[in-house]
C-alpha cells in the first residue's frame, strides 16, 4: 500500500500574518489549547516517571483555569483538552467541564460550543463518563500501551489497573463519548509484540486505536525497561503499517490496510482500517513524520504557565500575572506575544537536540 505523501514538517515564517485571530509569527491559527489540571498521577508507566517524583508543580484553582481559558477562546481556541497529570485525579473536574460547556466559539459565523476533550489513564473513568458526558464533554482519549493485563502492569507499576481501564473505555462509550480513542506508545522489546492485538481491540470494542511514535521527553532511561529513548527504540509509522498491512484480522479472510482520509488538515495521526471497515487504527509518528507545520496547539501547565512546544525550553507565566493583578486586556496581550514566538518546529532526531524543560506528566499529554 502507499503511504499519503509526508506532511510538511515545519511551517514558514509569514510577513503578514497579523489578524484577529490568534496565530503566530508563521500564520499558524491557534485553536487548541490543552490543559493540564494537575500533575498529580496515579499510574507509573515505565517512560513517563510518573509517580517516581509525585507532584512537581501546583495545582489552580478552577477559576484560575477557567479565567485562562476564557481568555484563550476570546482570542480563537475552539478546542480544549483536559490532560495532565492524570486529570480526574482533580477534584472538580466534572465541574470544570461544566463551566467550561458554558463558553462559545468566537471566531466562527455563530457561536458554537466548544469541543472539549479528555485525556485519561482511564483508572477512574467507569464512574465518571456520565457525569461528565452530561456536563458537557464531547470526547475521551484513553492511554493504554498493552491490551493483555500482564503487560499493562508491567507498564503501568500499577497491579490490577487493566479491568479497571477496560470498563472505563467501555463506560465511556456507553456514556456517549464515542468513539473513544486509545492511545498506545510503543516501546520496541517491550509492548510492541501488542500491535496486531491491539487491531483486533479495535475490532471488538468499537474504538479507534491509535500508536504513538515514543518521543525523548526524559533524561532518565524508561525505568524497568532498560531503555533510554533512541531512534532504534522507537518503533515507527513505517513498522506499525507494514505489520497491520501484512495481518489478516481474526474471521476476515483478507489482510491488507486501507487508509483513511485526514479528517482535517491539523490531524496529528494517518488513519488506516481493514477490507471490510471494522476497527480504525491511527498512527501519529512525530519522530519519523512530524508534523509541526501543521500545529495548532499551545499548552497550559497545571501551575498556569503557557508552553508553546512539547519541546519548548521554556515556559511563559500566565498565571504569576493573574495573581499581581493583570487585567484581561493585559493577559490577552501577553498571550498574543507569547504564541507569536512559537518555535518552528521540534528538533528530534538532529544533533544538538535538547530534551524538552519539564517532563511530560508536568507538561500535560
Ligand atoms: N494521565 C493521562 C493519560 O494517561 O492519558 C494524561 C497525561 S499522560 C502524560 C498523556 C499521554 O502522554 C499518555 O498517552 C502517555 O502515553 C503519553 N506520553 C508520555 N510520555 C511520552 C513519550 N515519551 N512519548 C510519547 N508519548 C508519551
């Protein structure tokens, strides 16, 4: 099969790229902020640290983050995740939804409510997916790297977590907030043997799968795993196609992978199913395909400090000029001169690459 052409991998500087909307200096629009609500988390995953240190950073109060976000869509962000840390680990999150639900599109011909997203571990999401479907969540992304229990606890360090996840995708879908998306990072040697389970999880459950290329977001090797980050450990777009082209799904009769269109021009992952259009695989490959000229993201981290990158070198803060009394008029400025100095692009893979400032369980998934 043949792979869509690369997508551009940094954007160009533009002249005049001065309109309402909020953009940077390379025209980009910015229309996705995620937030991260805590950096607390209650899993441990082998290459993510989580747990190892706890909590780094403090945690806002929901008005604080609801003042930033507020801000954020005056100037054009129609989308927000919840991330984190793991995210319903905060109290009041379901609450956050619901006043964040309340705010309206600005930039589109008539108000629109926002598409608001979560990205959880799932450990605490069988009891929570209606809540916060009723308080207006409109999607979930769960994070889980193996789909056979051994595996995922040998990932996770958290014994007995799998059926919980397990019933919370399923919640999430009864509760409305399907498709649910669950996000897998491989690690090569580790739960790359999964890929073809991981299909056939996609098959069954009715979610869309999606792989994640591991990113070098730590300066420590994956704990229990042996492994620091190299491009050999990363187990790539290229990989994961060839293998799901050359499998045959259980009863189908046929292998072979059929790619899907782009559901937007900002989409981070290609997308593929089978013959017959049961299951949908996504893979998002910033290492072998980046997509940076595409990007419509900032972030906030859970202590209200805006970053522009995963991979930023450093972060703007946002939330010190709340509290010495900024006015909205003020903020709106600062965060304008900020997102206007987004980098380029990352610089994985080249020499004199440096890992990004925070880890990522403090910068928010
Ligand atoms: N606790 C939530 C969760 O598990 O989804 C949200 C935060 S978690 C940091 C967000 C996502 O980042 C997870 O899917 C995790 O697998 C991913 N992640 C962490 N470190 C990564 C890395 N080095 N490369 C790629 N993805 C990574």
């Amino acid at each position: 099969m043949t792979l869509l052409p690369s997508l551009d991998i940094a954007a160009t500087r533009l002249p005049g790229y001065g309109d309402a909307r909020l953009r940077d200096s390379y025209g980009r629009a910015i229309t996705d902020l995620r937030v991260s609500i805590t950096d607390r988390c209650n899993f441990r995953c082998v290459y993510c640290r989580t747990g190892n240190e706890g909590a780094q950073y403090a945690e806002l109060s929901h008005a604080d983050y609801l003042r930033m976000i507020r801000l954020f869509v005056s100037l054009g962000v129609e989308k927000i995740r919840l991330t984190g840390g793991e995210p319903l680990l905060r109290q009041g999150a379901v609450e956050l939804v619901r006043e964040i639900a309340q705010l309206r599109t600005v930039f589109t011909e008539t108000p629109e409510p926002l598409d608001i997203a979560l990205t959880t571990n799932g450990h605490l999401l069988a009891g929570l997916a209606q809540p916060l479907r009723d308080a207006g969540l409109t999607r979930v992304t769960v994070s889980m790297d193996a789909v056979d229990a051994e595996t995922f606890t040998a990932i996770t360090r958290v014994p007995r977590s799998f059926d919980r996840v397990l019933a919370g995708i399923r919640a999430a879908g009864a509760a409305g907030l399907g498709p649910v998306k669950v996000n897998c990072v491989l690690l090569r040697g580790f739960n790359d043997s999964q890929i073809e389970a991981f299909a056939e999880f996609s098959r069954r459950e009715g979610v869309i799968v999606r792989f994640i290329e591991w990113m070098p977001l730590e300066e420590t090797p994956a704990a229990g795993s042996g492994r620091s980050w190299s491009r050999e450990a990363v187990v790539s777009l290229d990989e994961i196609v060839a293998r799901l082209d050359a499998y045959q799904p259980e009863g189908l009769g046929i292998s072979g992978l059929v790619e899907l269109p782009a559901n937007a021009a900002s989409e981070t992952a290609r997308r593929y199913t089978f013959a017959d259009g049961r299951g949908e695989i996504g893979i998002i490959a910033p290492v072998s395909r980046p997509f940076c000229g595409h990007c419509s993201r900032v972030r906030l981290t859970s202590d209200g400090k805006i970053r522009t990158c995963l991979f930023s070198q450093m972060d703007h803060d946002l939330a010190g000029r709340m509290v010495r009394g900024a006015s909205d008029a003020a903020l709106s400025e600062y965060i304008r001169h900020v997102v206007e100095k987004k980098e380029a692009r990352h610089h994985i893979g080249e020499p004199g690459f440096e890992k990004p400032s925070r880890s990522m369980v403090h910068i928010g998934g």
